[in-house]
C-alpha cells in the first residue's frame, strides 16, 4: 500500500467534535529537560512549562523510562524488532518522530478519543538521533490493569477502530497497553509511532490480529481474547 503525503478529508458521518485549530509548535533548541541528560531540540507549544521536576511515570506501560513533569508525559523512542539489540534508542533523524506529531495532531484536531499532543524532542548523537514524545497526562487506567471490564472495553475499541478505518488510518503500534479505560468507561488511545494513512480498506483485521497478538504476550485471561475475535 503506498503512503498518502498529505492528510486525508475527515470520513462522511465523523462522530466526534472538532476540537479546533490545535497548537502551534514552534522549535526550542539546545533545552535542559530535567530526567533526561544534555540538551535536547524540541518542537513544542510555546509557553510549554518544562522546568518542573521529573519523575518515573507510575502505573504506565512502556519500553522503559517514561517520566512525568507535571501533567506531562514524555516517552523516550524505543526501537523494537531486533533492531533493539544494536542500538535501541539510535534513529537517523527526528522524521519519525515529526510523523507521529503530524498523526497526533490530526487525530487531536479531529475529536478523535487521545490524550493532548505536546511535541516532540531530539538529540544528535553518534550518527544520528535520540527522541522523546510528549503528551498532556491523561487520568485513566491501562486496559491490561483491569482486565475484568472488558466487556464494556471491546465494544467501544472496535467502534473506535471502525473510525479509525473509515479514515483510512494504520497505527501499527496500537496494541493494549496504549488503550486507557477511564472511570466512565469512555476509552483513550495512545501511541501513533509510525502511523500512517493507507489506500485500501483491509484494516479491521489487520488491527484484530495486532491486538490479538498484545493480548497473547501480555497474558490476557482468554474470555477478553474470546470478546475482541468475534
């Protein structure tokens, strides 16, 4: 399938709404950010507060090393697949990360259910560059955390990946550690790493499989398995 350069028009019948322009991001060179050593780039909303003190963000799931400033999220760039064993924090440029932005800011934009979009950051190193996200911090718990509500939790993942997929949208990183359940019920959705838009309309079972195989690896009780595959 081949990549779309530009965003597509929202779907007929798009559910949510438009929450409005969204932030203007706006480049920060050479920052302090507390938790991660040496000066970072960023590409941030003006005014963004990021001298507070950091801490290891309690009760999320990650690769590792996400932190929390305040009601800040920042998530070091992973690599995963066997990539990782060379170098798992190495990219060749800050591309990716400026994808996911892109991704993230349209879906925000859009109404679509996830947390606030906040930039991204990058240092060089070596030949070439590390990364961090940066999200506003969304109250909620993460979907492997409470298992037992997943028969209200399914049914309103799916509808929001039927959204996804009328939109034409493949997030190959969503997997259940980034679905938050908050107390209501309502759902939240994390992650855009290397999402993209696709031609064609073959998504819905290639978001089942992914998600499958997450519910497998993290040891999910096979009725939440049962509930995602009919």
């Amino acid at each position: 399938m081949s990549r779309l350069t530009r965003i597509p028009s929202l779907p007929a019948g798009w559910p949510f709404p438009i929450r409005g322009a969204g932030a203007a991001f706006a480049v920060r060179p050479l920052v302090e950010v507390p938790g991660f050593l040496g000066a970072w780039n960023l590409v941030v909303p003006a005014g963004l507060d990021l001298e507070v003190e950091s801490a290891p963000a309690e009760g999320l799931f990650g690769r590792g090393g996400l932190r929390r400033m305040g009601d800040v999220v920042l998530r070091p760039y992973r690599r995963g697949g066997l990539v990782r064993h060379f170098d798992e924090t190495l990219y060749l440029g800050p591309g990716r990360f400026a994808q996911e932005l892109m991704v993230h800011q349209a879906l925000w934009v859009a109404g679509f259910p996830t947390v606030e979009p906040l930039g991204y950051g990058y240092r060089r190193r070596l030949w070439g560059v590390e990364g961090l996200y940066l999200t506003r911090f969304q109250e909620a718990t993460p979907w492997p955390s409470c298992w037992e509500r997943s028969s209200e939790v399914v049914p309103r993942l799916l509808t929001l990946l039927d959204i996804l997929c009328a939109w034409g949208l493949w997030a190959p990183d969503l997997n259940a550690t980034n679905i938050l359940v908050k107390e209501d019920g309502e759902l939240c959705l994390l992650d855009w790493d290397r999402a993209q838009w696709q031609q064609g309309r073959d998504l819905m079972p290639r978001y089942r499989a992914r998600l499958l195989r997450s519910l497998r690896k993290l040891g999910a009780p096979e009725p939440v398995a049962a509930l995602l595959a009919r």
